[in-house]
C-alpha cells in the first residue's frame, strides 16, 4: 500500500458545477481531510460541495452534501476537517448558488490517496 498527500486549489467557476476532486481508480481510495471555501467577492454567497457518485447518476441519491451549505459573507472562509472517503466513481464537486458580483471564491481540498497494487507491498 502506497499512500500519498495531495491537494488542489482553484476557483469557483459561479454556478456551473466544477470538479474538485476527480474520482480515483478502482485500485485507489482518496481519504479528504480537509475542505476550505474562501469568499474574496464583494457579496454574500453559498457554496455547494457535495460528493458526486457516478453509479447513481440519475438517482435522487447521486449527490451526498459534503459540507453544510451556509452563506458566507464578504472575506468569509468556511473549512471542515470532517474526512469524507472516496472510491472508484465518487468525487468531490463544488459549484455557487448565485453568480459572484466580482471575484470568484477560493477553494482548497487537501487528501490522502491509498494506492493497493495487488501482490506488491508498499
């Protein structure tokens, strides 16, 4: 077993449904350990970060809020350290409830990614 500290940062792209985490293969799970949402426009907004499970697409239960939506005002940051755990097919996407007014928000997610290569020892 292999086992890796990642992370990935960018921003909000308002209400168009961006990909944060991407789904790991069959041979990996991604523990997240950390998300963080920090609000630089000049209004309130609410971020959206659910878990995406592509087997379900379709299905009332395709989506499992990963975060507790919560308006965030001006220079406001909301984090969690709650861990979420991902598998093949499963990733993190995030997207706004409104358009910003000027900037869009920052985000960050940090993980940890266990790789299993059968028959071989990390």
């Amino acid at each position: 077993m292999t086992i890796r500290s990642k992370h990935l940062e960018g921003l909000f792209d308002g209400t168009e449904e961006i990909e944060l985490v991407p789904a790991p293969s069959s041979l990996v799970t991604l523990v997240i350990s950390h998300i963080s949402v920090h609000n630089i426009d000049t209004g309130a907004l609410t971020p959206k970060i659910r878990r995406k499970d592509e087997a379900k697409e379709g299905d009332d239960d395709e989506y499992i809020h990963a975060f507790p939506e919560i308006s965030l005002a001006a220079d406001e940051t909301i984090e969690t350290g709650k861990s979420l755990i991902l598998s093949a097919g499963q990733s993190i996407v995030g997207e706004l409830d409104a358009d910003p007014a000027a900037n869009q928000p920052e985000w960050v997610v940090i993980w940890f990614e266990e790789s299993y290569v059968p028959g071989i020892r990390g």
